[in-house]
C-alpha cells in the first residue's frame, strides 16, 4: 500500500511557517527526513531533497537509515540510498532504469531486502549493505510488495494477502485471507491486506485491511494476527486511511501513518497500544497541515521516530531581518547593543554585521545563531554616524535577507567637579543655604 500518493480533495494548504505550538520544524526542501523527539517534541532535520523521499527504514544498531528517492517523472528512477543517522555518509545502492524501493535491514544489519520491478512484475530482491551481490529472492508471478525482515522470516504482501516466507525465499506460506481479496472496488487498490509488520518478538504480525472502498483513497482498518495465521483480530474500526505501522522496541504500541479520515487529508502520526487502547495522535498539535508526515519509524530506544516529511505546496519564501540598536544615542566610551532576528524563524545560521564607522572604515562580525536571534555589543571609538547592516545568505527553503539600522555618538560631556553630579543648580543652592545657617549660628 503506498499512501505517498494519495492527494486528498479536501487538504487546506495554509501559509509555510515551520513554528506551530511553540515547536520549530526546519523548513529547507519538499522532501526531508526528520527525527522527532517523543518527550520534547523538538523536530531535527536529518537530510532534505527537493526530489520525493518514499520509504524508510533504521538500522537495528541505530546507526543508519535507508531510504528510497525518486529522481524523476513516474517511478522509473527510484533508488535506494543509505546515510548515517546524522545525515552523513551518504551512499547510494541502486542506479539503474527500473524501480527499487521499501529497503529492509537484516536483523544483524549486513544485508537489506528490497523490492524492484527488474521483470515483468514487482519482485523481492537482497543486496549488501554496500549495494553489493544483489540477487533476486522471491517471484511469486503477480506482484509482491511490503517487505518486513525479522529474525529469519519475512513477511510481505502477496495477491492482496499477507504471506510469510524464510529469508532466502524459502517456504512461503499464506496467513491472512482477507474477504474479496484482490477485487478491484472504486478505491486506489484492491480489497485486501497489506503491510506487514512483525512484532519484535516475532510471535504476531499487524497489517491494515482495505475495509471500504467508497473513498477513492480506501478505507482501512489496522489488524492483528499470530505469525502462523491464527488468533486473528482487529485493532481499530476507525474506518480512516490508515496503516504502515511501526511497532515500539518493546512491542506494548505501534506507531502508524493517518493519511486521511474521510474526505479530510491528514499525514499524522498516531500511536495505538496493542491491545487497542489509548490511540494518541503524535503529530497535528506540533505540525502545521500543509507539512504532511509519512512513513514514521520508531528509533531503537523508542524515544524518537523518524519519517519522511513533505511541505506540500513548497516554495522558496521570503525572509526579513529585525534590526535595533540599543541605545540609540551614545556617548563615546559606552557601548551600542545591535540585536534582531529572521522572520519567519531559522534556526543555525549565519549573519553578518557589518558597522560604518563615521571615517567610512568598517567593522564586521560573523555571528553564529542556533535559535535565529542574534546581539553584537560595540564600542565606537569616533564621534558621529554609524549605520549597521545586517545580512544572512538564506538557504534552501529562504531568500537571503537584510536589515539595517544607525546609531549617532556624541562627545562625552564632562561634569562640573564638585557639588552634585548632575545637579549643579541644587549644589549652588544647597551650599548658600549652608553658608547663611552656619553664619547665624557664629552670631
């Protein structure tokens, strides 16, 4: 089932501001990786393309994650890459004509399983880690898809069923037979199971069933069923576009993507225990609904998930820079404090102040900004105007941008020696005062 494709009738897309609730999301290209912290709900980019990002997987270790990129008009140039949790160490695995995708780490991490349609039809592959020794595994004469390795099964979708086979393609066995499956209704694709997962123990596998196809999208429910096919069970009757679940380390909840609740587009993460209860929604409260979720992995510690990120409607936007100086007026010997920050919101980035001082000479400073705000304390050593410019390059997602603004010093005013500083007037008067008690006082 791939839920990527579906554009729902019923998507608002609102102004791309990446700040919603107090949290920030990196705004760079269309497509991006990110991980979201489940405690802190704080959102880190991990690597951004402008070509879609489809499927995504993490290393067990932790370490890395793979992922598909399609570079061009339909599918035909979708490859599979791997990076390093960081966003380094990029390496691509596939290049060729046809379409690679869903990679799937081995259990020990030295191998992946993928699907590509190198035949006539849709077919389960292996390679390497490095893209190496790749060779096809299984090949069942229709199209199979939805691979998920564990221990040394694989479970995968097969005629709109969900099957289990060894990892060298051996013994494949039918588990689910879901009602009417691979009729074709009105929805995207036929009725039927798809997307298997299984659970870290090994013991049950969760899926979604297409349970009503009135919605051109499809209608789907989240189920359960024990890996020899027995004991099935369904988990939600939400009746929403729902499914490619992602089980906790612990395997006691499962994340899941929520593509849409009817007519009403969403690309949320929700969480459901395994018993059914206490189904949260992750995402909407912290994302804007123009930024859509898709394809949520929980991490290996279960404190965080990755997934693929899309701003639907990107563009490049515009940005502006705040510009004070504080204080205005100076006398020489102070300090002027220039401060601001971009507009909407960037975090890591570079400015660039630079300050004319009133012989046209310049001073700049390269301040390093990690929450946008920026503040340079000056000494001016001249007496008169300094106007301040203030710079950044943009990035990806934003124009460059500048601000600007002046400050005036003037000569440093000496005090009167004695008396009150500031007050002669009073000191005068104060002292006569004085004068005439203390000449009273002699008479």
């Amino acid at each position: 089932m791939r839920l990527h494709s579906v554009v729902f009738v019923g998507l608002l897309v609102l102004a791309l501001i990446p700040v919603v609730h107090g949290s920030y999301v990196p705004y760079m290209e269309e497509w991006s990786i990110y991980e979201l912290d489940l405690e802190s709900s704080e959102t880190r980019l991990v690597f951004t393309n402008q070509d879609e990002i489809l499927t995504l997987a993490v290393h067990p270790d932790g370490t890395k994650l793979a992922y598909c990129v399609n570079h061009g008009e339909g599918y035909d140039h979708t490859e599979i890459y791997t990076m390093n949790i960081d966003g380094s160490g990029l390496t691509r695995l596939t290049d060729n004509t046809q379409w690679d995708l869903y990679p799937n780490w081995s259990p020990d991490g030295s191998e992946i399983t993928f699907l590509s349609w190198r035949n006539t039809t849709l077919d389960i592959w292996r390679m390497n880690a490095d893209g190496s020794n790749q060779m096809l595994i299984y090949d069942s004469g229709g199209h199979d898809s939805d691979i998920n390795w564990r221990d040394d099964q694989i479970a995968f979708t097969r005629d709109s069923q969900i099957w289990v086979m060894n990892s060298d393609g051996s013994d494949p066995r039918q588990i689910t037979d879901p009602p009417r499956a691979g009729e074709w209704g009105n929805a995207v694709l036929p009725f039927g199971d798809y997307d298997p997962r299984i659970s870290p123990d090994g013991s049950t596998i969760v899926f979604e069933r297409l349970v009503n196809d009135t919605i051109f999208h499809g209608m789907y429910d989240l189920f359960l069923v024990d890996i020899d096919g027995s004991n099935e069970r369904q988990l939600t009757d939400t009746q929403w576009s729902q499914g490619i679940a992602s089980w906790s380390p612990d395997g006691t909840n499962m994340i899941y993507l929520v593509a849409g609740m009817g007519f009403d587009g969403k690309y949320d993460v929700f969480r459901i225990n395994v018993d059914g209860s206490e189904m949260t929604d992750l995402t909407s409260e912290i994302y804007l609904s123009n930024f859509l979720a898709r394809a949520p992995k929980y991490s290996t510690d279960g404190s965080s998930i990755y997934f693929v990120g899309q701003w639907f409607g990107w563009e490049k936007l515009d940005s502006s820079i705040s510009c004070a100086a504080t204080p205005s007026t100076v006398q020489l010997g102070e300090t002027v404090t220039v401060s601001g920050s971009v507009n909407p919101l960037v975090h890591d980035l570079e400015y660039t102040v630079t300050i004319t001082n009133p012989d046209s000479s310049e001073t700049t400073e390269i301040i390093s900004s990690t929450d946008g705000s920026y503040s340079y304390t000056f000494t001016p050593v001249q007496v008169g105007v300094y106007p301040v410019q203030v710079e950044w390059g943009g990035n990806l997602g934003y124009q460059p941008s500048s601000g600007s603004v002046s400050f005036t010093v003037q000569e440093a005013v000496e005090e009167p020696s004695g008396g009150i500083p500031g007050f002669p007037e009073l000191s005068l008067i104060l002292g006569v005062l004085s004068l005439t008690l203390i000449q009273r006082r002699i008479r």
